[in-house]
C-alpha cells in the first residue's frame, strides 16, 4: 500500500514535467510524419506493394526510424529529467524526511519511469496505427484491408521494451549518483553515439546495453547468431538495479 | 519529558574534519526551543543528523524517547521539517506540491486548503512555485512541514528570506501553533532577537560545540550577571581612592570606572563621599548587557 501511495505521489510530479511532454512529444513524432507524408502524396498502407502483411511492412518502417536513435535518447532524456528532478528543485531532503522506507523511495521512482515509457510506448503506437488508419479513410474512404497482426504487434513491442530496460537502468543509476544533470546525458549520449558507430563494425557490439534496442530492428548478424540480446538485457538490466539499489541506500548524504 | 535529546553528537566531514563535538541537545515536549549559532556553527549539520539526511558517526539519537535509526519511519510520521532553502517542485503550483504530500502521509485532501489559509497562500491558483517569491516559498515550505499535523517542527533558519512583517507573522504563527496545538518547535537561526520574542528554551553553538543551553529564563539569569555599573567623574585617580577605601573591586575603562552591581545604600554613600571631596560625578548607571551582546561574547 505504501509503495502505491509513493507511485502516486512520484507520479504527480511528472505533471506539466518535460519528461511528460517529452513522452508525448517523442511518442507521436514518426508516426505523424508518416501520416503527413502519406496525406501529402495521397498515398495508403497500400504504398508498401507486394508484401505479405502492408501492416506488419508499415510497423517495421515506422519502429525502424525510432529504435536506432530517437528511442534510446528519449529514455536517455526522460530517465534523467525524472530522476534528476530531486536534484534540480533541492528536494532530496524533503522525500527523505517523508515516512517511507527508502527502498519504497527507490522503486516508486523507477516505477514511475518504467510507467512513462509504457506511455511513450502506448503514444507511439497510437501515433502508428492512426497514421495507417487516417490515410485509408480520406484516400480510399474505407479502414486498410489487411488483417491486423495482432500477435506480431504485441511480441514487437514486448521485445523493444525489453530492449529499453538496460538503457534505463544504466540512466537511473547515473541520474541518482551525479547531481549534475549533464553527466547522465552526456555519458547515455556518448554510449549511445559510440554503440551506433560500432553496431555494423564490431562483432562485440553486443556489450554495449544500447545496442539491443537497433539490433532489434537491424536484425543480429551472423556474428552474433549465438547471443540472445534479450538476455543480455535482462542482465544487465539486473546489474544496473542492483548497483542503483545498493548505492543509494549507502549514501551517507540524504540531501 | 524531551521530544529530542542527543547524547555526545559528533560529526566529521570526511572522517577528518570535525564539525559537531559531543553535542548533548534536550529539546522539552511542548516547547519552542531556539537553536541558535553563527553561520556555518554546524546547527544544519546538527538538524540534518536529527533527520537521519545524514548518516550518524558518533553518538546517539533519540527523538520521542525512541532511537531515530531503529524508528526511522515512526518518528518521521510525527515530525515535519524544512531544512535551509525551500524545497519545492517548481513546476508545480503549492496546491499540487502539497497533494504530492498529501498521497504520502495519506491525510484528507481537504488538510491542503487548511494549511494554505494558515500559511496565507491560498490565493496563488495555478501559478508556479517557481514564480513565487522567496517569501511566498518558505511559507509554502512551513506548510508542507504542517501538512500531517506533526507533534514536532524542525525548522532550519525558517525566516530566511522574509520582510519583516513576514517575519513577525512567522513568530506569531509559531507561537500559535505551540500554544494551540502543544507542538514543540526546534527552530534554528543566527539571530537572537529574531527568535528571542518567541522561544521558551535555547541551545547555543558554535565551531561545533553546544556552549549554552537552558531556559530563557536562564539566559536573562546570565544577562543580569554580566550587568555592571558605571561611575564617571572628574577626577579618576581621586575616585579610585574612594572606591579602594570601600573595598570594592573595579576596573578602569578610559575616564569611567565599572565594578558589579553594588547596593542601592553603598550607591548612595560612595556618591555622598566623591561629592564630599570636591569630585564631580557625571554619571552613575547601571550597563545592563542585551541578550544578542550575551550571544556575541559567548559565540567569541
């Protein structure tokens, strides 16, 4: 109950926040560029030709341009907004001074990240499918004939969401550790540009907890036919928290 | 019965650097206790250990008669605070920054309109507490502090940044709540006479170590002692005389003469005996020290 009531609380001041519009913002940007692209030329799902799912053709276009890099720094920014946000306001010593245990602290706030990327993930994919709809429905007047892969939709999106965890956990651990808001933008930046350099190049690339995301799209080369980056996500999405856990409660200085 | 006591506090930043030295604070239940030292005496560093925002080194805690570490999340229920600059989500307006508290400490939803009428910001609608000004904040602070209806307040330096008149509606609005709701207050500052109008006890530090505590009553104690009386006359040398021949101690401090306190008869015999020798007497007065030159000599 009391890790319910600290969600609600943490979720609170995301309001009117950046990371909120940043959510929102990030969410819906691609998709209503492909909107407005297939409005301005007239054009449907129908445009993808002979494939076998235009749906399916028109998910993987639209995920493609976000995973390589607008995915990874808008978990970069918003992780760091969130966290930082004690920091920014010198409101460390006021939650601190709350009744809560500090592991209920530590989780709300992560919770309340994991929850803003299931809504950038919830915008994004409103933005997609209305960016397939809308078309259909001025062009041809009619909603797109091909079945909607229901199953493929929801596998994608639970795998790219795995993908994120590493990044948002390494981000969480930065943005708590460094009061200064830079460092945590600057390093997730810096590994971010030096993962994208690396990611056609190195057969290793795979170290690197930013390249599951554009693996994802990009498809693992043959290279890496043995490694399972959703694994590799997973752990090191454990190893961050576990870091982030034990070196917040260990902080001698509370704020 | 104390709400807070310490037992032999000490603190160093670093592990080297000793800034709080065996400090034995007793704040009494029920009073407005007055912390009270120069900047950087380690009265924050104190407050924060209080509040568990710094890890203890040497000593003990205990707040309500329990050990702060084992009784973390107890103690903090009953307790609301504001350490040095506001802290406020500025985004926000006070109304939403309060409902942040409000989920917390799950108290009514209607205790935030309460708390904003007392500390006079329930007019600021949705302005941001980032356009506030840094009165308008440290008031926001102190109701935020209020929000769970505490049975103790620590507040650090609260009048930071007011005018007078909000300073004077601070010390009125503490008074109140001691009076009327039996809070004790353990409020911080570099002043004495902001906070003298106002505390029933007080706590003297400096460089890290507590050199005065007890009641008002006691500090005024410690005034009258270092009252003295001062006689100025025309002739300096002559008067030492006098002052010799009935055995009282005094010292010369350029053309006057300070000693103790004497009695109202022997007053009035030495002044018969200085006239009675041709010397003119200037002044006859009792110096009573006030209570902030107490602090500065104390604080030296």
């Amino acid at each position: 109950m009391q890790l319910i009531n600290s969600i609600k609380s943490e979720w609170l001041k995301t309001r009117k926040s950046a990371a909120s519009w940043l959510c929102l913002i990030g969410g819906l940007f691609i998709p209503l560029i492909f909107l407005i692209g297939f409005l301005y030329n007239g054009e449907t799902l129908s445009t993808y030709g002979e494939v076998e799912n235009v749906w399916t053709a028109h998910f993987f276009q639209v995920w493609q341009s976000m995973v390589v890099f607008l995915l990874p720094m808008g978990l970069i920014l918003a992780t760091s907004l969130i966290t930082q946000m004690e920091f920014r306001n010198n409101t460390w010593k006021q939650l601190h001074t709350t009744p809560q245990p500090y592991y209920v602290i530590f989780w709300a706030k992560f919770i309340v990240i994991i929850g803003m990327t299931l809504q950038f993930f919830f915008y994004f994919n409103l933005g997609f499918l209305l960016s397939g709809i809308i078309p259909s429905l001025v062009v041809d007047k009619q909603l797109p004939d091909a079945t909607f892969p229901y199953s493929q939709f929801f596998t994608s999106n639970w795998k790219i969401f795995v993908t994120c965890l590493p990044v948002l956990a390494l981000q969480f651990l930065i943005s708590l550790r460094f009061k200064n808001f830079l460092v945590p933008i600057g390093v997730g930046l810096m590994l971010l540009v030096a993962t994208l350099i690396l990611v056609g190049n190195w057969e290793h690339v795979y170290l690197s907890p930013f390249s599951y995301s554009p693996l994802t799209m990009m498809g693992t080369p043959e290279t890496m036919k043995d490694i399972n980056i959703y694994n590799w996500s997973c752990y090191y999405f454990i190893t961050f928290m576990v870091i982030s856990y034990l070196m917040y409660i260990r902080k001698a200085e509370k704020g | 019965m104390y709400s807070i006591t310490t037992n032999n506090l000490t603190y160093r930043f670093n592990g080297k650097e000793t800034v709080l030295s065996d400090i034995n604070l007793q704040v009494p239940t029920g009073s407005i206790y007055g912390f009270l030292g120069p900047n950087g005496a380690g009265k924050t560093t104190t407050l924060r250990l209080i509040l568990g925002l710094l890890k203890k080194q040497d000593g003990e805690i205990n707040i309500f008669n329990q050990p702060f570490e084992k009784n973390r999340i107890d103690i903090l229920r009953k307790t609301g605070s504001l350490i040095e600059s506001p802290s406020l989500y500025a985004h926000l307006s006070a109304k939403e920054n309060l409902a942040i508290l409000q989920k917390v400490y799950q108290c009514k939803h209607s205790r935030i309109e309460e708390v904003l009428k007392i500390v006079g910001l329930e007019n600021t609608g949705k302005k941001s507490t980032g356009k506030f000004s840094l009165g308008m904040k440290q008031r926001l602070s102190i109701a935020i502090a209020l929000m769970h209806e505490p049975e103790l307040l620590i507040l650090d330096e609260p009048t930071n940044g007011l005018d007078p008149n909000g300073i004077i509606e601070m010390r009125e609005l503490l008074k109140q709540l001691n009076k009327d709701l039996g809070m004790t207050i353990l409020v911080s500052s570099h002043l004495l006479a902001e906070i003298e109008k106002m505390v029933t006890h007080v706590g003297i530090i400096n460089k890290g170590k507590l050199i005065f505590q007890g009641t008002m009553g006691e500090l005024h104690e410690a005034q009258h002692q270092q009252s003295f009386m001062c006689f100025e006359t025309g002739n300096v040398e002559k008067s030492k005389e006098v002052l010799k021949t009935n055995g009282i101690q005094f010292q010369q401090e350029g053309s006057q003469l300070h000693m103790p306190v004497l009695e109202r008869e022997l007053i009035a015999s030495i002044n018969k005996q200085l006239v009675e020798q041709d010397i003119k007497v200037y002044q006859i007065s009792i110096v009573k020290n006030d209570l902030e030159s107490i602090f500065i000599d104390l604080v030296k």
